[in-house]
C-alpha cells in the first residue's frame, strides 16, 4: 500500500498541485515524475548499503557483507535505475515530449544537447553499477553512483539559470545526503531486523549520530535552493499560488515528520529499556522518507516559479 501510495504522488500530483494556479502542465508530466522517483529511489539503495557497510567496520561483530547473511538489493536497484535513466532519456531524444514509437526517439540527438549527454551518462551509469554490485568488489559502484549525483546536479541547473554552478553545488550535497540518510537507514533497518543483538543496536546508534549531521545539511542546502528560486519577499505567496511551491511545502512537512520519528526513535534507542523498540519509529521514518522521495520526483516535473 505504502509503495502505491508513493507511485500515485508522481502520477497524479501533477494535476493536483497545478490546479488553480494558472500554470501549464508539460506533457507526460506524471510519467516523468515517476520515472524521476525510480531513478532516486535506485540511487539511495546502493549508496545506503555501501555507507552501512562502510560504518559497520567500526562495530565489532556488525559486518554486514556476507551475501548469504543479508542479499543485496544493489542489483536490482541499479536495474530499476537503469530503466528509469532510459525512460527518462528517450524523452530528452524527442524533444522533451512523450515518445509516440520507436521512429520518433533520436538516439543520436543525444550527443547534440547537455540534457542528453548527461541523460546517456546516467544510463551508463547505472548500468556500470550493476555490473559493480554483482562483482567481487561491489563497493566500486561508488563511482557510478556518484557520476549520477553529478549528472542529477548539472541537469537541475541549466547554463541559463542564474548561476547555475552554485546551484549544482548545493543540489549535489543536497542529494548526497539525502541517499545516505534514506538508503542508510533502510539498510541499517534490514541488518538490525537480522542482527538483533548488541553489535545491531549499536550500528543503528552509530547511524544515528551520523544522521544528525546529514539532516542539519539536507536542511540547509534546502533552504538555499529554495530561496535562490523563491526570493524572501515571494515564498509565502508562492508556496501556495505556485505549483512548485505547494510541491515544496508538501515536502517540508514530510521532512518535519520525519525528523519527529527521528528524534521519538533516537531517544528510545538511549533511553529505553530495550533499545530494540526503536524500530517502530525508524520503520516508520523509513516509510514517510519514501514518500519525501516521491514528492521529490514530482518537484522535477514541475515548472519552476517565476521570481517575482
């Protein structure tokens, strides 16, 4: 239910946040959103395995990188996010329009235009990190991974955007943390519901600390975007008159919930009797973090408001 409800955000938030304002719907706006949430989602699953994995070093007894003991997920994520990215890059070789065939998709337009370059990158991309997960050495598919980051920083800000290298920044460390804070808490979950012993609970504790620096710089990098596109004077009126703003505050009060069920399970964790017991609230954190990823996907579907 929990997945349909976040395939349903994209499909249909489109219409619903732009209803009223005035503003036109691009064309395949729901199935570009959706696409944009598979290829988040495929992102934060790697990279959140390999950053659990990376922390669990420090935890005697918390090695998680026996594939009998815990299967990855890594391979299908970057198959998902391989078609994603192909989706997604079919609809760059149209013109930005729905492909009607195959005739109408030009392959080798991609090579003309920076939207289609960095679309083929993202392809390749995910197509190398599977081939990295399913090898000896699985956590190579860093690399790959961080090139899609790059290539999602650089298309969120094109050369006529107002400084677009400083927004590129900001969107690289936003998304960065942002996969860590998701696909590390999923795994760190799937160890722990393994693992229920001291050496769990304390790599879900060494998560926790960790996630307290991600949130601080999710928040702020946030913020910035926000108001290089919302200017102070505007972003209360756009926040409700605007597609992308009513989008944003969506997105604000998830992450305010999220950060809620942060704090209810990092408490429970130091102070309860059974630390154990602060899985409810982490699975639910989980779960209101995959609908912040939807809402997400659908910010990227819809056009950004005019600074007034």
């Amino acid at each position: 239910m929990l997945v349909a409800l976040a395939a349903l955000i994209p499909l249909l938030g489109p219409s619903a946040a732009l209803h009223g304002t005035g503003e036109a719907e691009a064309p395949g706006a729901g199935g570009i959103a959706l696409l944009r949430t598979v290829l988040f989602a495929a992102l934060c699953v790697p990279v959140g395995e390999v950053f659990v994995n990376r922390l669990a070093r420090s935890v005697p007894g918390a090695r998680t990188t026996s594939p009998d003991a815990l299967p990855s997920w890594s391979p299908w994520a970057a198959a998902a996010g391989f078609l994603a990215a192909l989706g997604l890059a079919s609809v760059v070789a149209t013109g930005n329009l729905v492909p009607g065939g195959l005739s109408d998709i030009d392959v080798g337009g991609l090579y003309a235009s920076r939207d289609g370059k960095l679309a083929l990158l993202e392809v390749n991309a995910f197509l190398v990190a599977g081939l990295c997960a399913v090898s000896r050495r699985p956590a190579t598919q860093v690399l790959p991974l961080a090139a899609v980051i790059v290539a999602e920083a650089l298309r969120a800000h094109p050369t006529t955007e107002h400084d677009p290298l400083t927004g590129s920044g900001l969107t690289l460390v936003h998304l960065t943390c942002a996969a860590l804070w998701v696909g590390g808490l999923l795994h760190a979950l799937r160890v722990l519901r393994l693992r229920r012993d001291p050496a769990g609970t304390a790599l879900l504790g060494l998560y926790a600390r960790v996630a307290v620096v991600l949130l601080a710089a999710i928040t702020a990098t946030g913020v910035c975007s926000s108001l290089r596109r919302m200017p102070p004077g505007t972003i209360l009126e756009q926040l409700t008159a605007t597609a992308y703003g009513r989008a944003l505050l969506a997105k604000v009060l998830l992450v305010a919930v999220v950060a809620a069920l942060a704090l209810w399970a990092r408490r429970r964790l130091r102070r309860a009797a059974d630390p154990l017991t602060a899985c409810t609230p982490a699975r639910a954190e989980v779960a209101a973090l995959g609908l912040v990823v939807a809402v997400s996907g659908l910010l990227t579907a819809l056009p950004v408001p005019i600074r007034w």
